[in-house]
C-alpha cells in the first residue's frame, strides 16, 4: 500500500454475469487503515467523479445503508475501517487535502505552481538552517550580553536589577507579540516602572556562531562588540547601574529617611 491517501472512481463492467451493464466504482485506499471499495448504480459517477472524496465516501456509504447491500465479511470489515477513520475531524480534513492536491495535479497551471510552491519551501528551510537563534540582553542601548538560552538573558537582567535602587522591589516581565521581554518593577505605592532592561530574540548568522562556550550560555564577544558598534556607538560593554529615574530618587530618600530614623 503507498503512502498515499487515495479515492478513485469508474465507470465500468464489474459484473461477470452481465458485462453489458455498467456500475460505479468508489475504491478507497488510506494508509495503515484499509482499501475498500463500493459498487453502486450507473447514475452514481456522474456525481461521484468530481466531489470531494469524503463527500464521495459518505455517499457510497449511506447507498449501501439505504439499500441493505450484503458483501462478503472481510469487505464489509474494510469499508467500515475506512469509515470510522473518517468520522474523526482531522481525517476528515485530511481526505479533503488530498482530494485537492490531486486535483491540482491534473492541471498544468496547478502543476506548475505546486512546483514553485516546493522550491520555495526547500528555501525556507534552507534559509533557516543557515541562522540561528540567539537572546539579547540590553539596558537602553547598551548591549549586556548575548546567549543562546533565554532563560539566561531573563537572569542577567535581574541580576542587573539586584544591583541597582530596584533591588528590594518585585519585578515582573512584560512579552510584547515581536518576542521582546521588558523588566519592570514595582515600586512606591505599588507603582509600575520601567527598568530599561530588554531581552530580544534575534538571529545570528554563522559566521557569528562559533563563538558559543561549551554550555551554550557564554557571552559571544565578537558578536556583541559588533552589536554595540550598530546600537551604541559611544557607549561600551561595561555593565553600570541604571541612572536614577525621579521614582527612583524618591524611592533612595526614602529608605534613606526610614533609616535615619532609627
């Protein structure tokens, strides 16, 4: 059996006793399922030859409940596989893809564009295998650190905010839909602000993959000094605390008040 799921339907002499008369022929193959076959009245192909086949199945089918057709056992058996395979929602779905793409096929502008849609998948595939992913870890425009992982680049972050004024404040990521976390905290009076730290995803080309430690978490020094230079030309890869917001003023004079106060 291919691999294939398939449904072909003739019009043609299937009766040894009369070879003058005509029946239709609804033949089934599904992989890993079964073939099965239904043989139905002359008038059945003229509808049945160009239908979806799930249309064409349940069709032959209910003739065959309608009109109390008797077969052979192991017949029976094999159109009744075929029917409780096709009763499911993905199966279904799959008939019908099938029966397009074979339509397709006998096209020769189909054809062609079946082809070209092959090609352009092979790209994708392609171009994928040549990058691969990589987080970036930012505060404004100062690059922090670049890793595979980006478990890693989340922890940086807020090892980063462990050493500023936000450090006894809880944090809290935001995802945007381009991939993009930001860190913010929460701060007086349950005020959320922004800490300027950012992870990306971005790709990295090969020629900038080699770089990777042993564990696939280490900084990719060639990469981000590269990065710096397109993101932050002035600035460098040494990792200062953030400058102090007016929030963060605030929240400084006021542990530094709750403390004199003691």
């Amino acid at each position: 059996m291919s691999d294939e799921i398939r449904v072909r339907v003739t019009l043609d002499s299937f009766d040894l006793l009369h070879p003058s008369d005509k029946q239709t022929q609804v033949y089934v193959q599904v992989p890993e399922v079964a073939r099965a076959s239904w043989l139905l009245p002359a008038d059945h192909f003229h509808f049945s030859k160009s239908e979806p086949w799930p249309s064409v199945v349940d069709s032959a089918q209910e003739h065959y409940a309608q009109t109390f057709t008797v077969t052979d056992s192991a017949s029976a058996a094999a159109r009744d596989a075929v029917i409780e395979w096709l009763s499911h929602d993905e199966n279904h779905d799959a008939m019908r893809a099938a029966w397009e793409l074979d339509q397709a096929r006998r096209h020769p502008v189909a054809r062609k564009l079946l082809a070209e849609n092959e090609r352009l998948r092979a790209r994708v595939v392609e171009l994928e295998a040549a990058t691969s992913g990589a987080f970036l870890a930012m505060h404004g425009g100062r690059v922090l650190g670049l890793y595979r992982d980006e478990a890693d680049a989340l922890h940086h972050c807020e090892e980063a905010v462990g050493r500023s004024d936000y450090r006894s404040c809880p944090i809290s990521w935001r995802k945007a839909p381009s991939g993009t976390c930001e860190l913010f905290a929460w701060t007086y009076r349950d005020v959320e602000s922004r800490t300027g730290l950012t992870v990306s995803p971005i790709e990295v080309r090969p020629e900038f993959d080699e770089g990777w430690g042993a564990d696939g978490d280490e900084f990719v020094a060639a990469a981000a000094d590269r990065l710096t230079a397109l993101l932050a030309p002035t600035q460098t890869l040494t990792v200062d605390e953030p400058d102090p917001s007016p929030m963060q003023a605030l929240v400084t004079r006021q542990r530094e008040q709750a403390g004199g106060a003691q």
